[in-house]
C-alpha cells in the first residue's frame, strides 16, 4: 500500500516527512519522532497540551502490509484525535487541507499515476482570472530590520517591492506571474515564522518574471524567498520553489530560456531528494550544477565568502 494524493505517490517514508513538518514548523510540534518495532511511528501529539506532551502518545501507522488500518493515518491514544496524514499536515503547518495535500505532493512526490483516479470537476461558473492592483503594495513600503538581520539589502527590498505589513508584524513579498501580473501576497510573520501563501494561487515561481524580463539564463534555484533575496544581495540571480519543485514549475521553467541552472537546495534529505527531482526532470540540453549546502543549514545560514568558498569548489 503506497499513499496517494491527488493522484501522485508520495515516495518518501513518513519520518522523512514527518521530520520535513518538524523543521517547517520550527520544532513547534513533533518534538520526538520515533519508529517501534512493528515500523509505526510514535510522535508528540500535536493535538493537545500545545503540543508539548512530554511521552509521545500519538501513532503514525506505517505497516504498508496492514489491511485494517491506511497507510499514513494517524491516532492519538490520549486525546482521540484521528486523521489522515495531510490532515496532520495541515494542523501542524497551519495551512488548509489543500494546501497540505498539495505540499505532500510538491516536496515528496517523483510518480504521477498514470490513470486518472476520478475526473476532476468542470466548473462552468469560473471567473477570469483576477490581478491585483499594484497600489495595494504602497501601504506596506518600510524597510524592516529584520530584513538586515536576515541579510537582504535595503536596495534588493525596493527592486521587487517586499514589505512589512504591520498589522500582522509580517515581512509581505509581493509574487507576480511570468507576464508581471500581481497574483498576491505571501507573507512570513516576524514573531512566530509563520508563512502564509494565498490559498487561491497556484504555488508560483518566485522572481521568475524579472530573471525572463532582464533576459537572465543563469539562474540560481533555491526553496524559500529569504533564501533567493539573499542571493541577489549577493549578485546572484535567483528563483524560489516554495519548496523543492513541482511538475507545473518544470514545465514553466522549461519554456523560460535559462539555460544554466544552480541548484542550491537546503542541506537536508528533502532538499536533496529535491535537487535530483530537479535534474530528472529538466530538459537535457540544459547545465545544472548542484551546489551542495552544508547539512541542516540553507543559504542564508551561511556569510557570503561561505557560499563563494562553496561555489567556487562546485
């Protein structure tokens, strides 16, 4: 039994998910994360006492020969709380159900089955796609602080327009699609590092418009949006996944014109399964250089001359 969602398997075992959710969530929950002997894993319930239980009383069922109970689903034995995987997902990350299935799919998925499972619905109904208005952008111009602290200039800032919204002390980075209309608004909040992407828009390619309007074809790919402002601080053109790749961004980025790419995924065993997702998928008359990030640290862990040292040796 493999788990599926929306179609695709999800080929990484559950610790490695589970450990992914840990890191995103910045080890607000799933504190301990430990396979039994019988291959279930036993966590830190999330669901009750804010996560903090100090014996892990939560199960994540991973007998893929077991009948009687999903591949994935999870129970906690003191609390009650019960569900599938992208449900725990979703609570643990705070992003919708959709969201989290499609986070599942986009970090963990290489294999799309090839006969639809259902029909997706036609919807007769559907609007034009709607733009947002690049005024709205004014009310959140500021230079925040911790825009130095996390080592993007003040002037990289003002070329693609990230902000502070001081309602929700969030950092506001604008995402525009390749033919520069504005889709949105994704923001990270300063105090609990909490990310929100508006849940109408597709996971998009960050910065992708400027690298096609300034006719850039080298381009460097990491995961986060910090990690791609550090980057051009540095004099470095660079995209961010929202992660470490899907299916739509491949084919986006195969019609793009880049010719050479710079994998610098985070240095942890998504990111490289995400930098060999990457080179599977991309067209062969490409260059890709795989830039190895030290282990547990991503970009903007590290001090320019770090990065050029390790560039450099590539």
């Amino acid at each position: 039994m493999n788990l599926i969602i929306n179609n695709h398997v999800i080929d990484a075992d559950i610790v490695t998910i589970l450990n992914e959710v840990k890191k995103e969530n910045n080890n607000k929950y799933l504190s301990i994360i430990g396979k039994e002997n019988n291959n279930n894993i036993k966590i830190t319930c999330p669901f009750h006492k804010n996560g903090q239980e100090n014996h892990p009383s939560c199960f994540v069922f991973c007998d893929k020969n077991d009948k009687e109970v999903e591949y994935g689903y999870y129970k906690c034995f003191t609390c009650g709380a019960k569900g599938h995987l992208y449900e725990l997902v979703s609570y643990c990350l705070e992003i919708t159900k959709n969201q989290a299935r499609q986070w599942l799919v986009d970090n963990f998925s290489n294999t799309v089955i090839e006969k639809q499972l259902y029909l997706d619905k036609i919807d007769l109904n559907k609007e034009k796609k709607k733009y947002l208005d690049e005024s709205i952008l004014e009310k959140y111009s500021y230079y925040h602080p911790y825009l130095q602290k996390r080592k993007i200039s003040f002037d990289i800032a003002k070329k693609f327009k990230v902000g502070w919204n001081e309602e929700n002390n969030s950092i506001t980075f604008p995402i525009w699609d390749i033919h520069n209309n504005l889709l949105g608004i994704t923001e990270r909040s300063i105090d609990t590092k909490h990310f929100n992407i508006p849940s109408n828009i597709k996971k998009p390619l960050y910065l992708l418009n400027y690298i096609i309007k300034e006719h850039i074809t080298s381009v460097f790919i990491v995961e986060s949006q910090i990690n791609a402002l550090t980057l051009w601080t540095w004099g470095f053109p660079a995209i961010a996944l929202f992660g470490t790749g899907s299916k739509e961004q491949y084919e986006i980025l195969k019609k793009s014109g880049i010719r050479h790419y710079y994998l610098c995924f985070d240095g942890d065993e998504a990111g490289n399964k995400g930098a060999s997702r990457f080179i599977h998928n991309m067209k062969k008359d490409v260059i890709i250089t795989n830039i190895v990030i030290p282990t547990g640290k991503d970009v903007n862990d590290l001090t320019k001359e770090e990065f050029l040292k390790i560039l450099n040796n590539s």
